[in-house]
C-alpha cells in the first residue's frame, strides 16, 4: 500500500477549502482517508497564520513511515519549514519571444545604446 500526503477538497463553489490527509494513493482524491493532518485555505492571504495548519509531529511521522506527498503539498510544507522545499525547476522556454522577434528587440537595443551614446558623445563636444 503506499502512500500519499495529498489535499482533499472541500468547500462551496468557487471557495475552496482542503485538508491534509494521508490517503492510499489508490483512493479517490476526496474519498477515504487514513488520517487528517491540517487544512490549508488558500482564499486567506498568503501572511494569515490559519492559511496552513499543520500537526508537523504527525507529517514528519508519515514520512517516516514511508508517506509520499504530492508535488503541492510538498511545497506547503517546505514553506512550513516541516521538510526542505522542494527545488523550482527551470521555466520552459516556451513563453520567450521566438527567434526573428528576439533578433529585432537585440537590433532595437544596439539602436538605443548607439543613439544614447552619439547624445553623449554630442554633449560632451559642445
């Protein structure tokens, strides 16, 4: 059986609202859980103390015991300060401008540095 620390949803809609849980990574995502181990509510500011409540003693527990937890709870919990944070990977290279629009922003630098140096160079011979 293995397992997973994962968020199970709850709230209205469009009000989310999840708990921690320990869960066989077979159970559905708001199903059967084996135990509750915080809430986070994500409609708080990111700076409220009852944004993320955690039982850390029980977390680090789980992990012990050989608990996973998902990508997003890791994170949560690395902001927690209950295990390390989890590296950010690399941006994909997908939103930057493709190669002919990056090739005229370059060209449109030089022209600025070059003009800004002629102003300067003009200023100084005057």
């Amino acid at each position: 059986m293995s397992l997973r620390i994962r968020l199970a949803r709850g709230g209205a809609k469009k009000r989310p609202f999840y708990r921690v849980v320990v869960a066989d990574s077979r159970s559905p995502r708001d199903g059967r859980f084996i135990e509750k181990l915080g809430v986070y509510n994500p409609v708080l500011p990111a700076d409220h103390t009852e944004r993320l409540v955690l039982k850390t003693e029980r977390v680090q527990h789980w992990i012990a015991n050989g608990a996973v937890a998902t990508d997003r709870v890791a994170r949560l919990l690395g902001i927690a300060g209950v295990t390390a944070a989890p590296a950010v990977p690399a941006q994909t290279k997908k939103s930057l401008p493709k190669a002919k629009a990056q090739e005229r922003i370059r060209e449109a630098e030089e022209r600025a540095k070059a003009a800004a140096e002629a102003a300067a160079a003009e200023a100084a011979g005057e």
